[in-house]
C-alpha cells in the first residue's frame, strides 16, 4: 500500500510502486493525450471524444514508466474530419467511462504505446 511506511512502497520512486500521476505534469498530460488520440482513432464514432473528467492517474516506474488513467470522455461537436484546435462538449453529449494503460519505454526512441483501452 502506497503510503504505509511500513510497505516497500512508501518512497515516491520506488521501483514498481504505483503512485499519483498529475495530469498538470506535462509528461503526463501527454501521455493521457497519447490514449484518448489513440482511442479516437480506434472508435468508429463520428465525433471526437475529449477528456471530462480525470477519475484517477497513476504512474509506475518499471522498464520505462507505466501509465494509468481512468477518465470521463465525452464527445465533442468537433467532426473526426475537422481541424478545429478547439471543441466544445454538447450538454446532451454521449460520455463514456474509460481506463487507459500507456507504456512510454523512454529509453527507445519514440516508443509509446497504449497497451490497454476498455470503454464502459
């Protein structure tokens, strides 16, 4: 248990330990950014979908670093075609539950990968 000084875990860094990501953190936003692009990407819907809510984000240092994220996405009034840089979210959106897991093995160039997407 993170937290517990009596846990291996209760440094910050250690090794395999999951511990709080700040989505403010630019490492880390990216990488949340990295998930819902990928997930928009994979989904047939017509809309793009962005970031409502951050549930929770945590990282773990093991081979690189491993990311975390369960998310609120909601679609936006943004086409998948468009290149508007900014979309609004209808009050009646469709919202939907998501847990994300980016890998960004940082000691390979430009290896990042979403290794688990599931939408409830």
């Amino acid at each position: 248990m993170v937290g517990d000084v009596t846990s291996p875990c209760w440094r910050r860094f250690f090794w395999g330990c999951l511990t709080t990501a700040d989505v403010n953190v630019y490492e880390v936003k990216t990488k949340l950014d990295f998930a819902v692009g990928q997930y928009n990407l994979g989904t047939s819907y017509t809309y793009v979908s962005a970031v409502q809510t951050v549930l929770k984000a945590q990282k773990q240092v093991h081979k690189g670093v491993k990311y975390y994220f369960d998310v609120k996405l909601a679609a936006t009034n943004c086409l998948k075609t468009s290149l508007k840089p900014v979309c609004s979210v209808p009050a009646n959106a469709k919202v939907v539950t998501c847990h994300f897991q980016v890998w960004d093995q940082a000691l390979v160039p430009r290896c990042v990968q979403l290794s688990q997407s599931t939408c409830s």
